[in-house]
C-alpha cells in the first residue's frame, strides 16, 4: 500500500519538487528505441513496429512514508510508418519511478531495478496516403482509417487529436548513468482506435 500510495501522489508531488528543486546529479536523460503497436487496426494501418525517442528531466529522489521515487517530466515521440501511412505520437507525462529495494541509484550501486507509473498528455496524429488496411465500404469495422468516408472519402487523409496518457514501466539503471526501459503506453483513441503501445528503449543520463 505504501508504494502504491507513493507513485499515485506521484503527479501532484511532482509540482511540489518542481517548487524545491535542487542541483541533481545527471538530471537530463535521452533514449531510443522500439514502439510496438497492441491495436490490429493500427497496425494494419501503418505497421506493428516502429521507434520512440524520448528526452526528460528528472529531479531526484525523493522520500515519501521511508520509501524513495524519482519524479520526472517525460517528453516521447513514437512513429509507425507503413502502407504510405503514417502514425505519430507525441506524449508528455508526469512519472514517478521507484527502486524495488530502499536503495536509488549510485555509482556504489551500480545495478537497480526499478518500475514506474505517469500520467499526461498525447497528441495523435494519422496522415495517409495509401490503403488504410483492415474492412472497408458501408460495413464492418469503424476503427482507424477503415472506412473510406472517415478521412474524406477516399480512404487517404488525415487525423489528429489529444488525449489523455498514461505509462507503466519496468527499468533497470546501470552505473546511475544508462538505463533500459520496458513500458505500456495507453495513449487514447483515434477515430474508434487504441493507440496503445509496449515499448522497449535505452537511454542514458547526463
């Protein structure tokens, strides 16, 4: 309970440090890597895999009920091309993450797991200018792009819209410097679509 109590409190205790925040040490981290997307008519749309890179700054660890998180303001865009289509995402979350021991990280603790929760923002964004993929014509599905009077009748065009976002995640830093990412990314929908994602990346802190 008591880590659960301390990663949901984790967005509005964000703004708090935001207020207090103190010199860290490597505060800035990039990464990159492989965006997977979970919606068939997504995929079928552009393609299952793409890439996501990723910037945000963190602002140290923190201490809530003895136990520690890192609260960070995370900046992704991911891309699934495929089919001419193409399908962009841009997220910015508010993320707490959290060492499954008592122990962040440090250059004397070299290699520690953690796991993180975030919540925010997207923006999707289709444009198309091949086939949509998936059923067509008066009937079948409604999902992304699948009927030809969705984006105007020929079945090319383009949509966007924002949205609510969130992010789960488990991660293991090396050194306090690199670190690799496994998440789920829930990102909305997008005329009758998921765009939800897993994600694999890594990263480094500077």
């Amino acid at each position: 309970m008591t880590i659960k109590r301390t990663l949901c409190g984790a967005p509005i205790a964000l703004l708090a440090t935001m207020a207090h925040a103190q010199m860290v040490n490597k505060p800035i981290w990039v990464s990159a890597g492989w965006n997977n997307l979970l919606n068939s008519d997504a995929r079928d749309a552009t393609s299952a895999s793409g890439f996501q890179v990723g910037v945000g700054y963190h602002f140290g660890y923190q201490k809530s009920s003895g136990y520690s998180y890192d609260p960070s303001l995370d900046l992704t865009w991911a891309r699934n091309t495929g089919n001419s289509n193409r399908l962009d995402t841009f997220a910015l979350l508010a993320m707490a993450r959290a060492p499954f021991s008592a122990q962040p990280p440090s250059a004397k603790n070299a290699f520690v797991p953690y796991y993180g929760l975030g919540i925010g923002i997207a923006r999707n964004s289709f444009v198309g200018s091949g086939p949509a993929g998936g059923s067509s014509g008066g009937g079948g599905s409604q999902a992304l792009l699948v009927k030809p009077h969705t984006l105007g009748g020929t079945g090319t065009g383009s949509a966007s819209d924002y949205t609510l976002a969130a992010r789960a995640l488990i991660g293991v830093s090396f050194a306090d410097m690199y670190f690799a990412e496994l998440a789920y990314n829930y990102n909305g929908i997008l005329e009758g679509s998921r765009i939800d994602s897993v994600t694999l990346t890594v990263g480094v802190r500077f």
